[in-house]
C-alpha cells in the first residue's frame, strides 16, 4: 500500500486497478541491529478503538527471542511505510494494512514462529504503531481500575482492590518515553528533562500521571486511572455495598437540595466516583462550571462548562492554575462550581463561592476523616498566604461546608462511605460537626474480606432539615433517617 519513504513509487491512491498498493522493498536476510531500529512517534491518529486486542493477550509469557523478532519486524515495517500515508486512514483499515505488510515481512524474512505468537507479534506491532504499545490489552479490560508502569520492564495492574504484576514489557526505555510522550501530546502537554512532571488524561478520559528521567531512576513512570465506560450510581454503590440504602437516600437529598458538599478520603478511595454519583441529582435546569486539573468527571446536566488547568509553556509562561479557574468561574454566573479536587490555595476562592450564592456546589480532598477534612482546608488557606486569624478561617470553613462524606479504601481492598458527616458551626475555636451515618467494622472473615455495618446515629432533624423542606424533600429524608436501624453485616 505504501511506498518507501524516499523512493518513487506510486503515491498514495494512485495505484492501478487490481493491483496491490504495497510496494515491496528488498529485506535484508540479516535483521537490523536493537541501535539501528529507528524512534517512531505516531501521528495523532484514534488509539486502536475501532478494534481493541482481546484481554487475555498481556496474560501470555513472551520469551527474548519473541521481543527481539518483535524488534526486527517492526524495523522493517517502519522501512516500508509512508507514515504521513498511514496518518490518513481510518483506524480499522490502518490496522488492516500494517497487518498485511507484517504478514509479507514475516514470510520474506523466513521467521518461525507458533500461530499463537504470530497473532501475537500482529497485535503488537498494530498496538505500537496506532495505540499505546504494550498497554492496548490492559486499557481494553474494564475490570482494571489502575495501570502502573514502573520503567520498562515492570507493569503492575490492580483489579477488585488487589495490586498484581503483569507480564507486560516495553521493548526499551525509548518505546516507553515515545508512549507518554503520544499520551501527553494529545491535551497539548509535553514530557522531557525540562518538563519531567506531567499530569494528562487519554482521550476515554483515563487519568494520567508520568514522571520522566532523570527524576525517575528506572525509567519512566506511568500511572493511568482507567476510566469508568459505565457510569456508577448511588444504587449500584448500594449493590457492591459501599453503602447502605437509607445512607444513598440521604445522599440523593443532599444532591438534590444544593447542600454544599466536600467528599473526603485517601488515594484510590472513590472521591471522583462518589461526585459523579451526587452530581447526577442537580437539577438539569442548573448552570453548572467544573474545574479539574484533568477532566475526568461525567456530568449528565445539558449546561455544563468543562474547564482544565493548564501548565507553562517552553518559555514557562502561560500557566492556568486552579486557584486561576475557580476565581474565573465566579464571572460566568454559574449556579454550581465543582472542582474535582482541591490541593491548595484555590480552596479559599471556592470556599468563598460557597458562602456567596452558589449554594450546592462540591469539590473532592485528600484527608482521612471529616475533621481531618476540616483541618486540612485551614492549612490550604494558609498555604496561599493569606493573613487571616485563625479563628476567621474557621468560620469562613464552618460557613461554607454543610457536609463532608467521608470515603475510605479498606485493607482488603473494598471501598466503603464510611461517613456522612454535618458541619454545625464553632463552640469556641472549635469545629462542631455530627455524624448522620457512619460505618463500623466489625472484623473479617476467613477470606480477609472485612464485615462490617452501616448505622445511623439517631438524628432526627439534621442541620440541613429547612433546606430539605424548602425543596420538597423533608419526607422522604425522614423517612430515610427513620428506616437507617442496624441491619445485617455488610461484606
């Protein structure tokens, strides 16, 4: 299909009817040397979406003699295609072609292999031209919830909770930098020695982190946060039982009547998850603006403004901070502000959002508990500088936050909602709050799975009570606090 880059065969379309468009270049018996296999970093063509190689791939062992046919192949195929004509094509008739062409060079070259391998080598060699490489098999499984690659040689996966290897590799350190570096080009970011630290998201929407050389030792690393193609529910949190039924009731209410909202927990609790749950419950009349450093939340409203972060430039100028979003969305009349996750000064500006008209916005923070929760945001405000008593910024947190809902990562690798927690007000320089439901555990089984239990702590009218009433939804919240009695053990 493609002729070789420098000669003059026919271009591209051009060939004679009937005739195929390949045009064969001669292959050396001798393959090229690892040195002389030629960098690629593809053209910004669809990842392999069209069709994704089956899951079970990254579970076959590969041994050294595969990756080095692996690397002979690829050299040739590079030598035999016009990349700039590749670019041009759909993803299933590229995956088509090169298919073909590796075909032809694997019959040339004389390589013995099984089917299986040879089926093998077809995928990788498609994955590493038009995907992500090694990584197309994991990002096409569902069931991952996180990808981390360690350098090239060491990529761990963690499914249902549990962290384990894989048998996954890169053929160097090079395929792996050219991987993130076709990850990061597509939000318009880079990754080098200048730049080593970047945050990016897949174009599914996936999260991704890479830290580059010379900071990382052993090559780079690469951390994706798969996205979630099925958006969860409150309901299906109630199934895998990170919740109980009157608790997601209470939620949905707290959604619905703009209750200002902070989801608390640790890495890999379900913060990002746990918003998407409650944003779904915003009435769809709503203006709603959303901040991220990655875009990665999946609101359902019709009027919604998307905003992201962006880093410095080559000459480090241009840089859009959160603190910089948040201030901006205050001009563009919205009625809710979510930010998908406070780490800094810009809880101030959100904060101060909150206690002036944009009642029911919600952000998500890194802490362990709601006073943990609480304590984390007054040290935020003081990291931006601001001379404020600290007195004062407690009643600014305290004025501002009705309810934290606390998320946490158990050690047997489920998450639970294991607070939802009011915010009163301040007895002196203190912080009141009140928990309305909570989650205890009561020990684990034989399989380490952790039993425990949801319960209502008997509020009878919570804080947010008028507000509930004022929307209509003073019935059914009592009647959820008075259906939450102890029930049977969660596992």
């Amino acid at each position: 299909m493609f002729g070789k880059r420098g000669t003059t065969g026919p271009s591209f379309g051009q060939a004679p009817a009937g005739t195929r468009t390949l045009e064969r270049v001669p292959l050396p018996a001798a393959a090229p040397r690892q040195s002389d296999t030629p960098t690629y970093t593809s053209p910004p063509l669809a990842p392999a979406s069209a069709a994704p190689p089956p899951p079970q791939s990254e579970e076959r062992q590969r041994s050294a003699s595969f990756y080095d046919t692996k690397s002979q192949v690829f050299g040739a195929l590079i030598e035999a295609i016009d990349l700039s004509q590749l670019a041009k094509l759909d993803g299933v008739s590229a995956r088509e072609e090169i298919r073909d062409i590796v075909n032809e060079i694997i019959t040339i070259k004389n390589v013995v292999m099984s089917i299986a391998e040879q089926e093998d080598l077809l995928e990788d060699i498609c994955n590493d031209v038009l995907g992500y490489g090694p990584l197309e098999p994991l990002l096409a499984r569902d069931d991952i919830a996180d990808i981390m690659v360690n350098g090239p040689n060491t990529v761990y996966i963690e499914v249902s909770g549990k962290i384990s290897k894989t048998g996954i590799r890169f053929r160097d350190a090079s395929q792996l930098m050219n991987i993130c570096q076709r990850i990061v080009s597509q939000v318009g970011r880079r990754v080098d020695e200048s730049s080593p630290i970047c945050d990016a998201r897949l174009p599914d929407g996936s999260r991704v982190n890479v830290i580059a050389p010379p900071l990382a030792i052993d090559g780079a690393a690469l951390t994706i946060r798969k996205f979630k193609k099925d958006k969860l529910t409150l309901e299906q949190l109630v199934k895998f039982g990170s919740i109980s039924p009157e608790g997601a009731e209470v939620l949905k209410i707290i959604g619905r009547v703009r209750c200002n909202v902070v989801v608390s927990g640790g890495t890999g609790s379900g913060k990002t998850t746990l918003l998407n749950c409650l944003t779904r419950y915003i009435d769809s009349d709503e203006r709603i603006i959303t901040c991220e450093d990655a875009a990665e939340l999946q609101l359902q409203q019709p009027h919604v403004v998307r905003l992201e972060t962006r880093p410095p430039n080559l000459e480090g100028e241009g840089r859009v901070t959160m603190t910089d979003l948040v201030k901006n969305c205050l001009r563009m009349r919205p009625e809710r502000i979510i930010v998908g996750e406070v780490r800094g000064p810009e809880v101030f500006d959100l904060l101060q959002a909150m206690n002036t008209g944009h009642d029911g916005s919600m952000g998500t923070i890194h802490a362990n508990s709601p006073r943990e929760c609480l304590s984390r945001m007054e040290s935020m405000i003081a990291m931006g500088g601001y001379s404020l008593p600290a007195k004062t910024v407690r009643e600014i947190i305290v004025g501002s936050v009705d309810i934290i809902v606390q998320a946490s990562r158990l050690r047997d690798g489920s998450r639970r909602i294991t607070h939802i927690t009011e915010v009163l007000g301040l007895e002196g320089d203190t912080p009141i709050t009140q928990d309305l439901f909570v989650y205890e555990m009561l020990g684990e089984d034989e399989n380490g799975k952790i039993a425990g239990q949801f319960r209502s702590t008997g509020i009878g009218r919570p804080k947010f009570w008028d507000r509930a009433r004022y929307y209509g939804e003073d019935q059914r919240l009592a009647a959820a606090l008075d259906a939450a009695d102890v029930g049977e053990p969660m596992r």
